[in-house]
C-alpha cells in the first residue's frame, strides 16, 4: 500500500536508515543503467536517482579562459559528498543572435563545433564517472538561455524570435520555437549535432561515449514544447512526435546501450493534455516531469506564507498525475528540475529558505514513497547547484563574459533558484534524502 506523504515522514525515522549511506560517493561506476518496467537498475540493483542540475559543467571543465576546472573538481567533490548520484548537464549551446543566450557555446554562430568546450564535456564526464556519478546530456534547449531551437531554426530560416520581447508578448515565442518540428533542414543541422555528440569518444578516457556507463541518458532537450497557444500546439503536434520518434530512432542506431529521455516538464508543456505527454512518452524509456510553483503562478513571492499551501496542493497533485501516466506507460518517473524562491524571492545566499526546505521536503517525501512501494517515481534532480559560484554584480544579472556560473542561466537573476555551498540547511535535506535511498533494499547503500 502507497503511503501517503504525511505518513512517509514520520515512517523515515524507522530503523532501516541507521544501514543507509551516502549512495555511490567515491565509487567508479559499475555498468549501464538500464530500465526494467518502472525501475532503473544497474549491475542487478534498483538505481535510485538522487540528483542535481548542473548545466555548466562543461563550461568549467574547458581548458580555456572560460573554464575552471580546479573548480569544477571541488563542486563535484561538495556534491557527491552530499550523496548526489547525478547529474543534469548540457551537451550543446548553440551561439547566434538571440541576446540572452551563453556564449561561448558547443557551436558557433556559423554552426561549426567550439572543440574546447567539447573537450570540456569529456573532462567533465570523466571526472563525474571517478565519484560514481552518471550524466544526462542535454542535447538542446526549447528555451533561448543557450541558444537552442530557436538559433537552430534561426540558422536553418534566418528568421529568430527572443524571448521576452515586448513586440511578441507571450506565447509567441513558444509557437515560433515549435516551428523548428516541421522545418526539414533545422532538423538535420540538430542531427548533425546529434550524432557528432553520441558518436563521440571521450578525449580524456579514450572512451566512446556509446560505451561509458557514466552516461546515463541521451535527453533530446530541455523542455522541448509542441507549442505556446493551443492553436500552435494543434499545428506542431504530429511534427513534435515525429521529431521525437526520428531522434529516438537516431540515437538508438548510434548506440544501443544508453537510455533516452525527452526533457519534457509534463502536462504543463502540453496545456494540461495527457494524452500528448504518453504520446510523447511512446518510444521514450522514462518520463520526466519539472515543477516550478513561482514560474507557474501557484505561489507569490512576497507572500509565500499565505500562498504556499496552496502551492503546496497544486505541487502534490501534479506529481500524482505524472505518477499515473508513468504507470500507464509502465515507466519511470524523475522530477528532474524542481525550483523554489528563497524567502522573501531573495537573491543573496544570506536570504533565508524556510519555505524552499517546504518545497523539497514535498518532493523528497514522494520521491521516498515511490522507493518503497515501488510505484514509479524514482528520482529527483533539484535545480540547481550554485556552488561556491557568487553573483558579481549588485542587480544580480549575468553579464557577458562573467565567468562565475551558476545554476540560475544567464537570463535570469543570478541566485534566484540555485543552492549555494554554505546553504547548510538545503545541503542537509539533500543529504539527508540521500541516506534514505536504500529504504526497503535488502543491502546498505555502498560507501
């Protein structure tokens, strides 16, 4: 019997913690993870995921001007210390005009690949492997902060939208993204860029990437929407499934070892229609879903302690219907982006995260259940890692060239959603779920 939230809580205190450690710190990793129904496993195991996102990665891992890669080592070592067994990262960033877009990025403007961030890649994935850590790569991006479809299209029509324009007030930039499904050629140049990614061999290992475990996922993009408007959703559907299907088709025939993931937020990103996201979902091995309560007007900022029951409600029932079409697809389930203000919608790291601690503990709760009762929900990658990373200008904004990043992109207020490493009370209920990812294992979780 599924326990309720509530009751999982108390539950957690139970004496089967006492055996459990931080899972697979310091720990080469032992295998592909591979899907079996609604679980994941690895080398005969349930593979929990206990996760962050950590966009960046490659971009500190560049031994370049840009880079940091004795930096990149020290967040690793925080994060896998915590227990966090993966990674969310992009394996692509597309350069061109759109203004809030990083840069550098995988391609140049005229789509030419940048090999120092590449390699950054390679180095990354490395050294995450070395903590027993795996790796989704992100292969694109619905949203302008690196490039993504839209710069794809860009260089396929030389027509763009930004995001954000006052000319093209929301949806427009959604519906004008979701053209990129139906355009032949701005679906080969993501081809291109496809397999020159899953074809590659790693320039630190010697490794091909079809052949290392510490590659969890193929994810063909961050949140990738068949449009804005249900106008625009109707139009780019059926094109949407057939990109999704192609691109499965296409990384499965370049290597047949690795899971794939579509990046989708849920129902959110199909205008709360069901039957899209198992469409979508159809020759995908696991569904993911994103909440984010404050994007998605179910909390107010300055008011979280009068708007966050409510948030709290809406949060709780949108993981029980992504729980439900994940068991109808006999699927896993993965919150892999979850956000949440500070208090007060605070930037500063000395802002409190009192109703954040909420937030999470919502998530973790769930994500524990599935664990025990075996239902699908089997991992969560909160957004974002900030690290030691601290905002270098007073109004908190990304400016070009800044070279501390952080996991609030560039777009948006440097702080906003991402934990930093002197965040104690976020770092212990990190840490502390961690523990707990051996609930119901017949073993301990490994040292």
């Amino acid at each position: 019997m599924k326990l309720a939230r509530r009751q999982f809580i108390a539950a957690a205190g139970a004496a089967t913690l006492v055996a459990c450690t931080s899972p697979r710190a310091g720990l080469a990793t032992s295998g592909f993870v591979t899907r079996d129904g609604m679980r994941l496993m690895q080398a005969g195991t349930p593979y929990r995921i206990v996760g962050a996102n950590m966009w960046y990665a490659a971009w500190l891992g560049a031994n370049a001007e840009y880079g940091d890669r004795a930096r990149l080592l020290r967040e690793l070592d925080r994060l896998a210390a915590l227990g966090v067994n993966n990674l969310r990262i992009m394996a692509s960033g597309e350069e061109g005009p759109l203004r809030n877009s990083i840069s550098p990025g995988f391609t140049r403007r005229d789509g030419s690949p940048n090999d120092a961030l590449v390699e950054g890649l390679d180095f990354a994935i490395a050294e995450m492997a070395r903590r027993g850590m795996t790796a989704v790569l992100v292969l694109s991006n619905f949203w302008e902060w690196s490039g993504g479809l839209q710069t794809i299209l860009w260089r396929a029509t030389g027509d763009y939208m930004d995001m954000g324009d006052p000319a093209h007030p929301w949806p427009a930039f959604a519906d004008a993204t979701a053209n990129f499904y139906a355009d032949g050629k701005a679906r080969a140049l993501y081809a291109d860029h496809v397999e020159a990614m899953v074809s590659r061999t790693n320039s630190v290992t010697g490794v091909a990437y079809r052949d290392d475990p510490a590659i969890l996922s193929w994810q063909l993009a961050n949140e990738p929407r068949p449009g804005g408007s249900a106008g625009s959703i109707a139009k780019s559907v059926d094109a949407y499934y057939d990109w999704i299907d192609e691109s499965a088709a296409q990384i499965r025939a370049l290597d047949p070892h690795h899971l794939l993931s579509l990046g989708q937020e849920g129902t959110m990103a199909t205008s709360g229609d069901e039957a899209i996201v198992r469409r979508a979902h159809r020759n995908i091995d696991y569904v993911t879903a994103h909440i984010w309560p404050l994007n998605w007007d179910w909390v107010a900022g300055d008011a979280l302690e009068a708007s966050w029951p409510a948030g709290r409600r809406k949060t709780a029932d949108y993981i029980a219907a992504h729980e439900r079409i994940a068991a109808s697809l006999d699927k896993p389930l993965i919150i892999e982006e979850f956000g949440f203000p500070r208090d007060a919608e605070a930037y500063s790291p000395e802002a409190s995260t009192r109703f954040r601690e909420q937030f999470y503990r919502e998530i973790y709760a769930a994500v524990e259940a599935g664990w025990l009762d075996g239902g699908p929900l089997i991992g969560s990658n909160f957004w974002a890692w900030n690290g030691e990373a601290r905002a270098q200008h007073d109004d908190a904004r990304f400016v070009a060239g800044d070279r501390a990043y952080m996991g609030d992109p560039p777009h948006e207020p440097q702080g906003w959603y991402g934990n930093f490493d002197s965040d104690q009370a976020m770092l212990a209920l990190v840490h502390d779920h961690a523990r707990r990812s051996c609930l119901g294992l017949a073993a301990s979780c490994p040292a």
